[in-house]
C-alpha cells in the first residue's frame, strides 16, 4: 500500500474505479502544475468523466495498464474521499460519526467557559451528559 492518493485514467473496464474528482469538492491537488501538466498530456480535463481519484489503501485496484499519478490530498478532502467510496450503510454512520466529531469539537473551551461564568459543576454535567468527575476535573 501506498500513502499517495492517486489520480487514475480508467476506461470500460473499470467504471466503478474511485470517484470524479468534483465528487470531493475541488481537490487542491488539481490545480497542482503537476496535476495539470499530467492532465494536459493526457489530453483531459478536470472534468472528464474517465478521471477518478483513489485513496491510499485502493491503489492495488488500479489496472496495471492506466494512467496514474499520486496526488497529495489534506486531511478532509482524504475523509470525503473514503465517504463516498463507503457503502451506503457505512456511509450514513460516517455522517452520524462526523455530525458528532463536530459537535464535539471546542467540547473543553465551552466546558471551561460556562465553569468560569458560573454554571455549577452538576448542573453543567446535567446538561451536556459528562461524567461529573470529568467536568469536575476541569475546575482550576
């Protein structure tokens, strides 16, 4: 396994292959002069509908005999990439799994501010659902 994400040409053979690059967003790597030049020689567009993008652990899919080239994904637009290649059921918790990574996310700055305002230890504990010991650990 490789820890590029690659790029892929594919034809007929192998329409299932990865996804369209725009099904992501608007990857960085496609404005890469790389990516462009790649996609100049290749006499594509971004947009062609025989591009798709792999992750990583998807590259041995790849048929020996496409054009390819590794391309650097950020962190969020690897995870969109692994989300639409999911199966639905596995995609619908991916969301569930995100919405509560979001949700989650500044849990200790807000935890820290209501104690500072004033809000009692139990009372935020009530509130949120934290253990009272974990809320309780966060008084300075």
């Amino acid at each position: 396994m490789t820890d590029d994400a690659y790029l892929v040409l594919i034809d007929d053979t192998a329409p299932n292959l990865g996804v369209p690059p725009a099904a992501i967003g608007e990857p960085a790597c496609m404005e890469t002069p790389a990516v462009r030049a790649w996609l100049d020689a290749q006499g594509v567009s971004a947009t062609s509908p025989e591009l798709r993008l792999l992750p990583p652990e998807e590259t041995a899919a790849i048929p020996e005999d496409a054009e390819r080239i590794p391309v650097p994904l950020g962190e969020e637009e690897l995870l969109r990439l692994r989300h639409h290649l999911a199966p639905e059921n596995l995609a619908r918790l991916e969301e569930e799994l995100l919405d509560y990574r979001s949700r989650t996310e500044g849990r200790d700055a807000l935890l820290t501010r209501a104690l500072a305002a004033g809000v009692p230890a139990h009372r935020v504990a009530e509130l949120t659902g934290e253990d009272l010991a974990v809320v309780k650990g966060m008084v300075r």
